[in-house]
C-alpha cells in the first residue's frame, strides 16, 4: 500500500484547524507536530487565503501551499483534529488513517438548525436581561426576532456564499422588529429590542484571534483577521440602522444600561455563554468550564463596577485576565483548544451596543439634520468606549495567556498516553 504524502497530510491538519478558527500558535504548534511525527521538519506559514509549509526531508521538497480562509467557527471540528494529531504522534494513528481522519473531520457538520435558532433565541433574551432588561414583552420580541434572524442566515446560506449578506439579513431584520417596537411602545430608550439580536451575530471570536495575532507580531494576518470583523460589524450595522429607518425610527446616542443584580447578570451569562458554544459548535464536554468560568468572569466585572465604581473597559479587563489565568492551564492540562473554552467565556462582553450607537450617531452627524455638540459627544464617546473596551479584553486574554504559557514552558511536560483495560496504549481523551 503507498503511504499518503506525508505534506499533504501536514496541510490537510493544519487547514482544519486554520480555517474553523483555531489561534494562529496553536494551529502552527499542531501542524508541526503533526510534520515530526511523519517524519518532516515542516514550517508552516499561515496567510489570509492560504497556508504554506516549507518541508525539509530526505526528498528535499519543495515549498506547498493550500488555500484556506479563516473566516469559519468550528470548535468540534478544531477538538477532533487535536485529537486524532495527539494520536498520530503518540502512535496510534497510521498515517493512512490519519489522512481519512481529517478529511472526515472537515465534513462534520456544524450545529443542527433547530439548536442554533434555539441558541440564537434565548442567547440574544439573556444578552437584553444583562443590559437591563425589564418587560416580559421584549424579551419574547428580542427572543423571537433573534430566532427568525437564525432561520433567515441559515436560508441565506444556502444561496449565498457571501460572507456579508447572513448578518446583514438577520440586522435588518431585527432593525424593523425593534422599529416596530417602537411604534408600538413595546421598546425603551435603550432600544434593545433591535440591538440584542444584533449583538449575537458580533465576530467576537475574530477579534480575539486578531488580537492573538497582532501581539504575536503576525501583523498581516492580524490586520486581515480584523479587517474581516470589520466588515462583519459594519453590514451589521448597516442592516440594523436601515430596519429601524424603514419604520421611521432613529438608534439613539449614548442612553446608559441599567443596572441588574448579580445574581441575574451571572445567570444570563451563563445562559448567553451556552448560546455562543453552539455558535461555536463546541463540543458538549466544555460547556461546563466556559459556561462557569464565564459566569465567574461577569461576577468578577460585576463587582468592579458596582464595588470598585470603575468603567466597563475596566471591567471586561478584569474579567479577561481571570479567563485566561484560569482557562489557560485547563486547555493544556485538558488538551481543549483555547479559542474554544475562552471565547466563549468573554465574547458576550463584546461592546455591540456602543458599537451599534458610534454608528447612529455617524450617520446622524453625515445626515446633518440633527447635528449637535451632544451629539458628536455621545458619538465619540461611544465609538472610544467600544475601542478601549476591545483593547482591553483582547490585552486580558493575551497577557494572562502569554504568563500563564510561560510558567508552563517551565515544567515538565505530563504524558498524555496511558493504557487501557487490555494493557495496550490508549489516548485519555478530553
């Protein structure tokens, strides 16, 4: 029987975890242990649009290079290939087997319709509970705009392959659900009712993996990765803004959330946090550790806001910096991809709602009919909170990552290989 190329092999992991969203340094450290174990020194270099390994062997190969896109979310398909390259290189794993492995991987599809709109639903109703929410009538609005929005991008999808046009559908749909709202007094000042089904469709996991990359010093693929959430956030907001224009209605400008207690703040993160693991597609075995170390992390912003009377960007860096010192060593103990457990932990502290106002009040301020010291005020102010708000999480989660690695590097490493009931060896799984 001919052996597969072991290249092709090597490029074939590393596109899975690449392009299901996998952290650039974990993607690059996995693929390269993958090339050792068959018997490559590989070098991969990942780019936006393709991953190219540089492969020195007996053959003397030359350079190859796959095309892969990094816009995808995918974390079963990101723990299904740690897994099967932990076997390969422990020697369980033929390369032949590896091969049919991975590409099997890379069809498994993502969360079934029926749980996304569920998650979609209840994520969005837990996001409002968490901003101040108080009428039961918005919440089942927020819920049901946020359910339909699913079913719509799903739709979409299946016509389109635009990366675009599925938030831009789902906001502009939740943009004349909120401006019916209105019209019909069934929404406060803070707008929620369009907002909230807006803020589940945020690119939370690429800005964080933006962040990864920059501090890392891949400025180019961080600067692509951030350009695409970009994009991402502005059809978001564009189709919000023109649902709420076709009703007549306007996103104001700077309104502040209420206050929740702790305990509902907590449990709507938990809530909100199990909704971004379908999103994610993560698999059933971490919701626990991103689902209450999230809710610890919102407990943790609660306080430095209610106690400490710090601001929101203080709070989400307070709330990153114990994710990352917690979940960081669970990753490696656990061998769970962190881009799986940690951004679910955090992306709901993703500032979607001074995001969606810096854009109401630039296109107030373009429109030139409402033009006014408050507002250019409210708007910078806005569009400055969401700034630092970002910084903040994704220098959190990058320091304490960054430390807690290095402690790490430091100790010996704990095999993962045992042997089973029959004495044979045997990969402990997560």
């Amino acid at each position: 029987m001919t052996l597969p190329d072991p290249v092709n092999v090597t490029l074939k992991f590393a596109r899975v975890l690449y392009v299901n969203g996998q952290s650039t340094e974990q993607t690059i450290a996995a693929a390269e242990e993958v090339g050792r174990a068959l018997g490559l020194r590989a070098t991969v270099i990942p780019r936006w649009g393709e991953l190219e390994l540089t492969a020195e062997d007996r053959d003397n190969r030359p350079v190859s290079e796959l095309a892969a896109d990094p816009t995808g979310i995918d974390m079963e398909r990101v723990a299904a290939a740690m897994g099967r390259a932990e076997e390969l290189k422990a020697g369980l794993l033929t390369p032949s087997a590896a091969l049919s492995a991975i590409e099997l991987i890379g069809r498994i599809p993502p969360s079934p319709t029926w749980l996304f709109t569920l998650a979609s639903g209840v994520g969005a109703a837990a996001l409002s509970i968490i901003f101040g929410a108080e009428h039961r009538a918005a919440l089942v609005l927020i819920l049901l705009s946020a359910a339909v929005g699913a079913i719509v991008r799903r739709g979409v999808a299946r016509w389109s392959t635009n990366l675009f046009v599925q938030p831009f559908c789902a906001a502009l749909l939740a943009g004349v659900v909120g401006g019916l709202a209105v019209r019909y007094q069934l929404s406060s000042s803070l707008r929620l009712v369009a907002v909230c089904p807006c803020m589940v469709l945020l690119p939370g996991a690429h800005i964080l993996n933006s962040a990864l990359d920059l501090v890392a010093g891949r400025l180019h693929l961080g600067a692509a990765r951030l350009l695409y959430a970009l994009l991402i956030i502005a059809a978001i907001s564009t189709g919000l803004l023109l649902g709420l224009a076709l009703l007549g209605v306007t996103l104001p400008v700077g309104p502040p959330g209420r206050s929740v207690p702790l305990w509902e703040d907590v449990v709507a993160a938990g809530v909100a946090v199990f909704a971004f693991t379908v999103f994610f597609s993560m698999p059933f075995k971490m919701l626990p550790w991103a689902a209450g170390v999230g809710m610890l992390a919102h407990a943790a912003r609660w306080a430095t806001l209610t106690y400490l009377g710090l601001g929101v960007a203080s709070g989400a860096l307070v709330a990153c910096v114990l994710v990352g010192l917690i979940l960081t060593p669970v990753s490696r103990r656990y061998h769970m991809p962190f881009a799986a457990i940690g951004f679910a932990s955090v992306v709901s502290l993703m500032p979607g709602v001074y995001l969606f106002r810096m854009a109401s009040g630039l296109v107030q301020i373009a429109s030139g009919a409402t033009m006014s010291p408050e507002l250019l005020s409210a708007t910078v102010g806005d569009g400055m909170t969401a700034v630092i708000v970002i910084l903040a999480m994704g220098f959190g989660l990058v320091a304490s990552k960054l430390v807690v690695d290095r402690i790490s590097q430091r100790q010996p490493l704990v095999s993962t290989v045992g042997t089973n009931a029959h004495g044979h060896a045997d990969l402990r799984r997560l």
